[in-house]
C-alpha cells in the first residue's frame, strides 16, 4: 500500500509540475510515458503500469485513432522546460 501512495504521489506531483490540467485536455500515452521516464530513471516503470497508475489516480486512458492510447485530462506541458523543474 505504501509503494501505491508514493506512485500516486509522484504521478500527481509530475503532473501539477509539468503538465497542463483541464477536462478538454489529452495526450498520447506514450508522450507521457516518455518524458514522466526520463524524470524518474530510477523509478522503472512499464508504460502499461503507468497506464494503470493513472487510471487509479482517476485519469481516463483509451485507445484512440491508428492504435494510440491517451490519456484525458490533461497535456505535457513542452518538453524542454519540463525536463528541468524536477531536477
């Protein structure tokens, strides 16, 4: 239980600093999981796990146009400035 808290803190934390939150907001799984990786190295997660971290947290993930998951309610803010606020 303890390690599911610190998930949906980290998840939570990341999102309130490097995206952008709002219903009308979306981006690909895989832009998430990309740059949300790149922060926590160390912290390795599958992006299938991600997905359902997410979806715990109260995150819609669905399978889109030509395969892509997304994820609803909010978007990656740009990926230059984010890499550097968690540092």
């Amino acid at each position: 239980m303890q390690y599911y808290t610190e998930d949906c803190d980290i998840l939570n934390n990341f999102i309130d600093n490097c995206c952008t939150r709002g219903v009308d907001l979306k981006c690909t799984l895989k832009e998430f999981y990309d740059v949300f990786s790149s922060q926590y190295e160390n912290r390795r997660i599958q992006q299938k796990t991600l997905s359902k971290r997410l979806q715990d947290a109260g995150f819609e993930v669905d399978k889109g146009t030509a395969g892509r998951h997304y994820v609803y309610g909010f978007s990656v803010d740009d990926h230059t400035n984010t890499m550097n606020l968690l540092k």
